[in-house]
C-alpha cells in the first residue's frame, strides 16, 4: 500500500513539473500595436485671383479681385471711368477696397473721377508727384466729394487681398527726367507661389533704384511705359524673367517691337491690350491668361 502512494505521490509530482515546464515556456502576448497616426489633412486650395487688364489704349487700368476683395490700380484716361464703372456693375461689384494711382499722367489718373463719384471706395494709394493738370484737379475734387483722403506712398506699404499679399514700391524721388513717370509706385501682389509685379511708367532712373534692390522674378508683368524701349528694359526683363507680360498700347501707340522680341525670347507670352482686354488668373500655383 505504502509502495502504491508512493508511486502516485511521484506520478503528481512529474506531472505538475511537466505542466509547470509548458506553462513557463509559453510565449508572451503580442503587444498592442499603436493607432496609425491620423493623415495630415489636405491644404485648402487658395482662392483664385483674377487680373482684368481693360484695353484702354496706351493707358493703364487693371481690376483685381477675389472671391471678397477688388483693387483697382489705374483708371485711365479721362472718359474711360466710365467703362471702368459699366464693367464693375456688370461683374457685380460695388465697392472697391482700394485704388492705386501709380502717377499722375493724364493717362493713367484720367478716369478716377468718375470713378470715385460713381463707386465706393475703401482707401486711395497715390503717388508722391502731383500735377498741374486738369486731371490732376477733377480727381482731387473728386476725392474731395467722396470724403476721402489719398494716402501718399513715401515708405514701403503693405496689405492683404483677400489671400494675396500686396506691397506697394514708392519712388525714392529726386529725378533728372520725366519726374512723374518715374514717380510710379511699383505694386508687387503674391499669391501662393504666384508673383505679380505691375511696373506703372517706371523709366530708366526709376528702374535703377528698383533693380538695385529687387531682383526677384515674376510669373506676370505689367510692362512699364506702354513697352517703349529704354535703356534698362533689357535689364528689367532678363531680371524678372516673366511667363506672362501686358503691355497697354494702342494702333496709334504702339509698343516697340525690341521690347516684345526680348519678351518672347525670355519665354514670356506676351499680350496687348490694343488687340483688346485680357484676364489673367493665378490659382497660387500658377498663372494662366486670354483675351477675352
């Protein structure tokens, strides 16, 4: 009997070691992977800016607006408010956050009273050139009508258009020849990755203190003095290198052809607004352009 339990006693025991063996070899537990980490959300597209360049003849006017925001740089001459006021009613614009006159050539400041009598308007950029012009006088009583007062550019000035940047060159001023065309302001809008640099009648001495400071390319360019070939024109399109150029000319005005050659040489597609009005569009990642 004593043999018997004993012999079962050492039958528990080998079973409990062979079961305490298998329990110790067992593997661990797979660890809990981590959650995937949640997917960056995509980048909401920008909204797309639209330039209207207006075929004024060898005068500049250029709308530019976004879904909320319009800035107008320009009107033209004088009867040309009027076409300027018909088109911003027919795209259903009512205010004009802010108007830029680059100078104060008839051809360039000649529309902005009917334009200020007709439309409301958030702020006025002007140069720092007055002159003694009948054009001159009718858009400062014009502005005077409005109950506006013009903010002269005399230091580097920014804003914001809707998601575009714009900053707004002054001249330094002190010019041997044509003061006023060289008084331009010089407006740079950047939307996304686009650049636009529109040049005003920007001549040699102008574009020296410009070039010697920016030398950025661009992907559209307002060409400045209707595309009249200076001694630095060259040098200005070799150093923005555009995709895109407008010039504002007329039949009785024409550009000069050297200049459009460089242009097209330097890869630009090249526009005239006396062959009539173009619409520029840049998405933030590009910009294209007609004729309308």
């Amino acid at each position: 009997m004593k043999k018997r339990a004993a012999g079962l006693a050492l039958a528990l025991l080998l079973m409990a070691g062979q079961f305490g063996c298998a329990s110790a070899s067992a593997p661990a537990p797979a660890p809990t992977p981590a959650p995937a980490p949640a997917p960056a959300p995509e980048p909401e597209p920008m909204e797309t800016l639209t330039v209207h360049a207006f075929s004024a003849g060898a005068a500049d006017a250029f709308l530019l607006t976004t879904e909320d925001a319009a800035l107008l740089i320009d009107c033209g001459e004088k009867g040309f408010g009027k076409e300027i006021v018909r088109y911003l009613e027919d795209q259903g614009i009512e205010r004009l956050d802010c108007l830029i006159i680059t100078h104060f050539d008839k051809d360039h400041v000649g529309g902005a009273a009917k334009v200020l009598s007709e439309v409301e308007v958030g702020q006025v950029l002007q140069s720092n050139c007055p002159k003694d012009s009948s054009a001159y006088k009718k858009y400062v009583e014009a502005l005077e009508e409005a109950g506006l007062e013009a903010q002269t550019v005399t230091q580097t000035l920014r804003f914001s258009l809707g998601d575009a940047q714009c900053v707004v060159n002054p001249p330094a001023g002190g010019y041997e020849k044509d003061e006023s065309n060289n008084s331009s302001l010089i407006v740079t809008v950047t939307h996304g990755e686009d650049r636009l640099l529109f040049m005003g009648d920007a001549e040699d001495e102008r574009l020296t203190e410009y070039l010697a400071v920016h030398r950025d390319s661009c992907d559209f360019l307002k060409v400045p003095h209707h595309g009249r070939s200076g001694k630095l024109s060259n040098a200005l399109i070799d150093t923005v290198s555009p995709k895109i150029a407008v010039i504002t000319s007329s039949e009785e005005e024409p550009e000069d052809g050297d200049v459009v050659s460089r242009l097209e040489q330097a890869g630009a597609q090249v526009f005239l607004t006396r062959e009539g009005a173009v619409t520029i569009e840049s998405t933030g990642s590009g910009v294209t352009a007609k004729y309308d």
